[in-house]
C-alpha cells in the first residue's frame, strides 16, 4: 500500500484556522492528520505540501521510517512550523495502518491503559469580561459536568500587570473560585505573559485559592528563568507547549523547570513523540498533560497516545466550539463524568466531510491575547463540543 498523494484543508474555526492533511493510498485508504498553527496556516500547508514531494511512493505502513527520514532531509530541522507538518503526516499515517488492519490506533501503541481520560475544560468563559460573567459562565461548566476549569484572568496585560490589573485578576480568581467550591480543578493560564518578579508576585496571590497549576507564566526560551519562577512558587507550575520535540524537552526536564509537562501531538511530530516525551517525562516523575485546544483530529490523535501512556494525567478539551464542527467531522468519543471515552473504530476515529470543510474557507484572524478580546474565541451560537 503506497502513498499516492497528501492534501493540505483550511478551515476557518473562528478564533483561527484548522489546518488538516489527507493522505491517499493505492488501496483506496486514505488517513487524516491535523497541523493546525495559529496565524500560521498557509506556512504550514506549503510545508506539508513540501514534505509530499519526498514520501510519495513510499509504503504508507512505514511511519517510524517515514518520520525519521523526513526529519533527517531537513537541514533546520526542529521549530513549530516543520514538526506540525510532520506530526500531521505521522497522525494520518496511522490513521491508515488503523483502517487497514481494523484496529483503532491504540491498539498498535501497545494496547490501552485506559478507555477513557480526565478532562479539563477550555474555552468555557466565552465572553466574559468581568469576574461575575466569569462566575456565571463557571456555572454552566459544572452544570455540563467538567470537572476541571482552565482559563487567563490577565486581561492585555504583557510582562507587567498594572495594581488595577492585578486586583482585577484576583477578583476574577476569587469569583470563579467561591462558584466552583471545590468541585473542580482551577488552572490559572499565563500565555507566557510575565516576567519572573510579576509572575512571582501572581503566584503569591494565587496561594489563597485552590489553584492546581500556573500555566506558562513567562514568555518561551529561558528555562532557566522559568525554574526560578517554579522554584519561588508554592502554586505548581505548568510548561512545555512551545517545545517542538524530544530533544527540547531534554533541558526542560533537566532545567527542573515545571511540574507539569504539556507537549502538543501536532506540534511535537505527532503520536509516537508525544508518547516519547511522556516517557521522559514519567522517568522524572513529572506528570504530562497535553496542550490540546486544536481540532478534531489532533483532538482524536491526542485521545490515542492518552490510551497507551500510563503517565497522560489530564488531557485540555474545548468545552465549546463552532456550531460547524459537528458538520464537518463525525468524532467517535464522547463526554462522559468529566473524561473523554477513546475511540474504538478502526484508525484514529475521525473522519472528515471535504464537502463540509469547503463551505469554510480560510480568514484571516490575528492574536488576541494582549490585545483585550482573548475571550472573543468563540461565535454567539457556539455550543458544548461534545455531548454527554
């Protein structure tokens, strides 16, 4: 079974753009992968369209070999833009030996651990500005069943945050906090916002509340920076979703610069090297839980190393989405008691409708993290990405 061709798909998903690969076989199998890049969708279709040129002909089964030459014939290798192209390729190449054989991908990962996984949510908080729509929007989460709620308190703010700003974000914390009443995990999200003195100072106001992580307090590459902050930290520190590979998680680990390890599927190269990196990770007794707010098959993807890795804990779920996902994609997973059940049909269990996909072309659409509309993420129809 040879590959016959891959194809790049952009779709507009509101707050960005879903970018999908199909990859065609000569036994009329084809697979789907994901390499959605924020703001970056057209760069990365060309580079998957680049990888083509190399795998074509190639046998679709060889994924390890595949993955290792493809990397091998970059000279620059490593960075978000390459290894979201190659973990698109790598997730559709399983997604085809699943079909083939007529097993879900996690049974050729070794055989499940579990058949579900713990979820916290994600984009729950759409629209809210002030702490009480905080509040309220928290309501709806626990009324839906998430068990674990992740969300930026930190308005626009960039390494500072102003005296308002600060009693603004604790007044927020506070809020959502006295809603919840124990019946969740909180997860505060930095965006890689701080620097160290403010990030500490926030870490300090967060002991008064029962927060499980602060997520990426200060801006990407300075690991050394980031353990200062962990270590000046009674709040547990989340890290790593722009680390692009095993070989940038070696000074992460060795840095000791976070609690909690999140590695994306896409970003990282796909299935096989979020399962290597758990693998490092869990030799560190550090917990991983994977960055996971991009599209369904990322999403499926994710689902299916979770499976096979004992040391995937918790597992980031877009609570709400666009009202066209269901229309464009039928995801074989549902959301049962806060966890997110795993696929059992062969492959990845996600299939995409091209017809659909098409009726969504690409927008363009820019960051909205210091610019004061980060809860805009989410059109006035959305609804529940899943159903109970």
């Amino acid at each position: 079974m040879k590959i016959t061709a891959l194809t790049p798909f952009i779709c507009d998903c509101f707050r960005t753009n879903w970018v999908f690969l199909k990859v065609e076989t000569d036994a009329g199998i084809h697979g789907w992968g994901e390499a959605s890049l924020e703001y970056r969708e057209h760069t990365v279709a060309e580079a998957m369209r680049e990888i083509g040129r190399t795998i074509v002909g190639r046998r679709a089964g060889e994924i390890e070999s595949i993955w290792q030459e493809v990397n091998r014939q970059v000279y620059f290798r490593g960075g978000p833009v390459y290894m979201s192209a190659l973990g698109a390729l790598e997730m559709a190449l399983w997604d085809i030996k699943g079909k083939a054989l007529g097993v879900p991908v996690c049974e050729l990962l070794g055989g499940p651990v579990r058949d579900r996984i713990q979820c916290y949510a994600n984009a729950w908080f759409t629209g809210a500005k002030k702490p009480a729509e905080f509040a309220a929007k928290a309501r709806v989460a626990l009324e839906a069943g998430f068990k674990g709620l992740k969300w930026d308190p930190f308005g626009s703010a960039y390494l500072e945050l102003t005296p308002a700003g600060f009693k603004e974000a604790e007044a927020c914390v506070a809020a959502v906090s006295e809603v919840v009443d124990g019946r969740a995990e909180l997860l505060i999200e930095g965006h890689g916002r701080f620097d160290v003195p403010t990030a500490v100072r926030i870490a300090g106001m967060l002991e008064a509340f029962p927060i499980s992580w602060f997520e990426e307090p200060l801006p990407p590459g300075n690991l050394d920076a980031l353990a200062d902050v962990r270590r000046r930290s009674k709040i547990p520190i989340a890290a790593g979703e722009r680390l692009y590979s095993r070989w940038d998680y070696l000074p992460f680990f060795a840095a000791h610069s976070a609690d909690f390890a999140q590695p994306d599927v896409t970003h990282v190269g796909g299935i096989a090297e979020l399962r290597r990196i758990a693998d490092l990770a869990e030799a560190h007794f550090i917990p991983c839980c994977p960055h996971n707010p991009s599209g369904p098959v990322a999403n499926a993807a994710t689902l299916h190393a979770a499976a096979a890795s004992s040391n995937i804990r918790r597992l980031e779920t877009m609570a709400t989405d666009i009202p066209w996902r269901a229309e464009i994609c039928r995801e074989e997973t549902r959301f049962e008691d806060g966890c997110l059940t795993i696929p059992q049909t062969p492959g990845l269990g996600v299939e995409i409708d091209e017809d659909e996909l098409l009726k969504h072309p690409y927008q363009p659409h820019e960051l909205r993290h210091y610019s004061g509309t980060l809860t805009d993420i989410r059109p006035d129809n959305a609804g529940l990405t899943f159903t109970k």
